[in-house]
C-alpha cells in the first residue's frame, strides 16, 4: 500500500492528451460518470452539472458525510460540480453561456426531456455549432422502445444475461457489478473522442446517440449468435464452453482456484500432470473443436482432479506448467493482491471534506501524457461560483442566482439536506 499523499486539487491544470477540452456533463447515477470521469483523467475540463438536489449517487454507498457516498467518490474525480437549476430561464442561460465555451456536452436522459431544458442537439448546435452532443440512454430513438426508462438490471435481461445463467447454472441472475453501465460508458468515451478526431480535421461538430440496448445486444450476441448466425440456421445459438454448468472457479481441498486451460499444449501438459495422459489422444478432447463440443464432459472431468489437491499446490503447478491461473479473490483480499500493491494500484490521498480515503489507479501506463488524478470527486456545487464567475457573471449577479436558488454552493447545498 502507498503512503499517504496529498492530491492535487485543480482539474482545470493542464494534463493529458485532452488538455484543452472542455466538457459538460449533464449526467447522474452510474453509466454517464463514469463516462466523463475517462475525460477528466485524460486531462479534459470536466464541468459536472448538478440539479439543486444533487445526483442521487451522492447517497450510494459508504458516507462519512451526506452527500459524499462511497461510490460517488469513485466515479467523479476530476471534475468540477456547478449547481443549476435548469426548470428556470436564469439556469438555463447559464448552461447556454457554458455551452458556447465547451466542446463536448454529455448527457444521459432520455432525448425527451433536453428541449425543455435547453439541452437537445438543434438548440445546443445553434449555439455552438461544431459541439460534440453526446446522449447516453436506454434504447434507439427509431424504435418501440424509445422512451422507455432504463437501468442497468433491466438491459441485462433484455440482452438475455439472467437467461444465460438460467442455462449454465439453473437459476436466473444479474451479474453483481453494473458491468452494461460500465462497458456503455466506455462505447461513449470512445466514440467522444472519435468524434473530437473528427472534429479536429474537418471542423465539424456532431450528435452521438448511445443505447445501453443495441451496444450490449451486440457484444452478448457476438458470442452467442452461434448456429443463428446463418440461413438457414447451422445449430443451436449459444456459446456452449461460456455456457457449461462446470466453468466455474474449482472447489480444492482447502479453497478454491481459477484456472483457464484452453489450448492444445494446456490441455495436454493438464492430463499429464494429473496421470492421465491418454486423454490427449481421446476423440472427444482432441482438439478446440471437439472439447468445445463434449466441454461438460471436459470440465466435470477437472472438477473433480482439481478437489484433489489444495489450492497452492495447484497454483505453482500450472505456473510451472503455464496454463493460465488465477487465485479466487474476496473483495477484502484483493486489496491486499501482491500484484496490485507492487505496481502502486491503491494510494491514500487527503479529500479535502472526507479526509483520508483509498483511491485507485487509472490502470494504463502511458510515456508521455499519462492520466492524472488532478482533483477528487467534489463537493454538491463546490465550483458554482468559481465557473459563473469565468462564464462572465459579476459577483452581484451570481447572488441574484444563489437568492433565486437557481445555483447553490456547497453550504447551501449542505444546509438544505440537513
């Protein structure tokens, strides 16, 4: 573990390949921060547009105090956070004087609901018309679905995940991560900064529409189209080794063990170890075609080698053997992984309102303009003052905002949830 260390506390320091870039992030909850977050780290000037109430992650989680949930903390560093009020005219002027300033405006509602604030492509284009306007939502505005609400529980079953464990394991679940917010966030991130590339050739702005809804169907059918893939059909859809009841993390003596034998070369040097060598030359494992067609088989068969022997015994044989293999973490040890400690993963730094908390690497390794953590997650309207005030605003006028309760500061926003 790191030691303590303090952490720098301006976003707007230059840093990164998108130094320069100004971002609004008109997002709440989970998918579109930690969207905006890749932005922040990569050196953008994220501007966190926060409703008088705040984004509703600010209570997920762990609180040392209201407002500064574990899991806000997480997904918001490198931004800064400007309460507006955008039901009001005045609120809403202020967005539009952002907007002529920004180069990315991201949002994730339902495209509905920006007109009234201001907020949709035409009016946002007007003002600035080579922008970036980027909407990250449930599903494709053409279709049925168009204005349906989503979460990330509900894209998982309309993708058929739960269905997926129903057929491996018996029992229909949701992966316990918000993995669909998580991997749509990265789809957005990067089309973003395709569309800057873009932008920085040709001059033109752009809209990007993101559905959870097609971007995950896409991924889970791209391993699971299987025989649908063709007219007429060539088999059954469905990854069959993905979807065996045996892969699993194996049960050994003492614990349990993770282990990936996939090649030929794995699976021969596996029977060997274990005294069986002749079921490298047995029909049904012979080669990748052929175990993935008899994979139950396969699985139930190491299985019941891999109780044999505790779970060290069999780490350091496969890593003699180079077949893949992994220890099987509980959150609490993972923050003690060897790896994760030797490379500098975890760092305590000092947030100036919640103290001293765990912090986390970016997790790429760049030469020359590498992600920074230049702020930590901030406070409900920490900035409001400071970005009305570069937007133009006088001091008087910006009271007029805070007697209007258009915009807030953190003492007020403070005081209103006490």
């Amino acid at each position: 573990m790191q030691p303590e260390a303090d952490s720098p506390q301006d976003p707007t320091t230059p840093a990164g390949p998108l130094a320069g870039v100004r971002v609004i992030d008109m997002t709440a909850v989970l998918l579109g921060p930690v969207a905006t977050q890749v932005f922040g780290d990569l050196g953008a000037d994220v501007i966190k547009i926060e409703s008088p109430k705040g984004d509703t992650t600010r209570s997920v989680g762990a609180v040392r105090e209201s407002g500064m949930a574990s899991l806000f903390l997480h997904i918001n560093r490198n931004k800064r956070s400007v309460v507006l009020d955008l039901k009001q005219p005045a609120g809403r002027e202020a967005l539009h004087r952002l907007i002529a300033s920004a180069d990315v405006l991201f949002h994730n509602m339902r495209p509905r609901a920006l007109a009234p604030i201001g907020a949709d492509y035409d009016t946002v284009a007007r003002i600035k018309p080579d922008i970036i306007h980027c909407g990250a939502f449930g599903y494709g505005q053409s279709g049925p679905y168009a204005d349906q609400p989503a979460y990330d529980d509900l894209i998982q079953s309309a993708v058929a995940m739960p269905s997926l464990f129903l057929q491996s394991v018996g029992t229909p679940c949701y992966i316990p991560s918000a993995l669909i917010d998580r991997m749509v966030a990265q789809t957005a991130a990067y089309s973003v900064m395709a569309a800057l590339f873009h932008r920085e050739r040709t001059g033109q702005g752009q809209r990007i529409e993101v559905p959870m809804f097609e971007t995950m169907a896409q991924m889970v059918l791209g391993e699971h189209m299987g025989g649908a893939t063709f007219d007429p059909p060539q088999g059954p859809m469905g990854y069959s080794r993905l979807l065996s009841r045996f892969r699993k993390p194996y049960r050994t003596q003492d614990g349990y063990v993770s282990t990936m034998a996939y090649t030929d070369r794995h699976w021969r040097h596996f029977f060997e170890y274990i005294g069986r060598p002749g079921l490298t030359d047995d029909p049904r494992f012979r080669n990748l075609e052929a175990r993935n067609a008899h994979i139950d088989e396969l699985y139930e068969i190491a299985e019941h080698e891999y109780s044999q022997r505790p779970t060290e015994e069999w780490i350091a044989a496969l890593r003699k053997l180079d077949i893949p293999v992994s220890r099987v973490h509980t959150l609490e040890s993972l923050l003690e992984d060897p790896h994760l400690s030797e490379v500098g993963f975890f760092r305590w730094v000092d947030h100036p309102s919640q103290g001293r908390i765990r912090s986390m690497a970016h997790g790429t390794e760049w030469s020359r303009t590498p992600p920074q953590c230049r702020s930590l997650a901030p406070r409900h309207g920490e900035h409001s003052i400071e970005v009305l005030k570069e937007l133009g605003y006088t001091e008087h006028e910006i009271q007029a905002l805070r007697n209007a309760g258009i915009t807030k500061t953190p003492q007020e926003t403070e005081h209103a949830r006490s």
